[in-house]
C-alpha cells in the first residue's frame, strides 16, 4: 500500500471529481435538444473534459509503469499495482465511452448510458476492494495532521513566549524613561524657582536704588557693552 503522500491518490481523487463533473455534463447533454445553443456549448466541454482527463490518466499510468521496474523502493507490492492499473483502465473506459458518445452524437446516447453503468460496476467492484486501503489512508491522514497541528502549536507557543519578552524588555525601557522625565522635570522646577528668586532680588535692588540709580546701573551697563564689543570686534 502506498504512502500518504504517494502522488497516484492525490492525481486520483482530483481525476474521480473530474469525471463526475464529466458524468453530469453528458447526462445534461444527453437530456437536451440537439439545435440548442446548449448542445454546442455542453459538447465541446464534454471533449475538452475528456482530453483533459485522458491526459491525467495517461500520465498516472506512467508512473504506474515506472514503479512497477522495482516496486519495493516506491513501498509497492504487485497486488498494489494490480488495483492501481485496473483502476487506470476502468477511468480511460469510462471517459472514452462518453467521449465515443458524444462523438457520434444522440444516436449512441442509449449504448453509452449503459456501458457507464458497466463501467461504474466494475467502478464499484475496485472501490469495494480500496475500502481498506483507504481507511488506513484516511487514518494515516489524521496521524499526519495531528503532528502538523502539534508543530503548530508549539511554534504558536515559542511565538509567545518571544511577545511576551519582547513586552517586559519594552516596559522596562519605558520605566527608564519615565524616571529620566520625572528627573527632568524636577531640575527644571528647580532652576525655574531659583530664576524667580534671582528676579526678586534685581526687583528689589532696583527699587532701593531709586530713578538716579537706576539710571547709573543703565548707564553702567551700556558702558560695559560698549567695552564688549569693542574686544570681540575691534581687537
């Protein structure tokens, strides 16, 4: 029995929907009149459904071929690759019972309807005999997305455990920088107490020294820029 992951069921499924889709588009067609814009329309799809389909079941038959040359390094056994080939025939019989079919046109509708029921038999023998290949399947799976979901989950958790560092290492820095504000805050209170204090005293020096000596302290100031500029522009 093959691998989960062995690409011949995963070409399979897609090619089982694929010629469902076909079975009820030819139902379709065989129901409708054939001077219908549908009839054309429904005709083409079918034979462009079944080219594609034909060409997937070529390719799947392909790597049947290429397996059965050593069967035990693709995990294979030759009962296996019986069913599987059976299977490959049973699809290109029923694709190309419809494709004949609609070919011809509604003349072989009838003979088409029942060799699909033939083939759809035989279709329901192989799958009675992969009951139990696809319940192992099915549960190998389930085990598989289990341990996806397990690794997930434990990335989830290194995800957070990482957030929830990168959070305490960014409220330590806004603690630092909150005691850095505090202190700002508090050197500015001081030096702004210390500025009123210093306008109090000139205030009060002004008002002692009276209109004469206000003007001596003016006088004397513009003395001293006066000085000022003549060292720093004229030396």
């Amino acid at each position: 029995m093959g691998s989960p992951q062995d690409p011949f069921y995963i070409v399979r499924e897609e090619i089982q929907g694929s010629t469902g889709k076909l079975q009820t588009n030819f139902h379709r067609w065989d129901q409708v009149a054939s001077n219908t814009g549908e009839y054309v329309h429904l005709t083409k799809e079918i034979l462009t459904s079944c080219e594609s389909i034909e060409w997937q079941v070529d390719e799947l038959e392909k790597t049947i071929t290429v397996a059965s040359r050593d069967p035990a390094y693709y995990g294979l056994d030759e009962v296996e690759l019986s069913r599987r080939r059976n299977w490959v025939g049973s699809a290109r019989n029923q694709v190309g019972t419809v494709r004949r079919a609609v070919e011809k046109g509604k003349n072989s509708s009838a003979m088409a309807r029942h060799q699909d029921l033939t083939g759809t038999s035989r279709s329901n023998h192989y799958s009675s005999q992969d009951n139990d290949d696809f319940i192992d399947l099915e549960s190998d799976r389930q085990l598989l997305l289990m341990r996806q979901q397990d690794d997930e989950l434990d990335e989830l958790s290194e995800s957070v455990q990482r957030i929830g560092g990168v959070g305490l290492t960014i409220h330590d820095e806004l603690s630092g920088q909150e005691r850095i504000l505090n202190d700002l805050s508090f050197e500015m209170e001081t030096t702004s107490n210390r500025l009123d204090f210093v306008q109090k005293k000139v205030a009060a020096v002004m008002k002692k020294a009276g209109i004469k000596g206000q003007m001596m302290l003016i006088l004397f100031l513009v003395v001293v820029l006066i000085v000022l500029f003549v060292l720093v522009f004229l030396t």
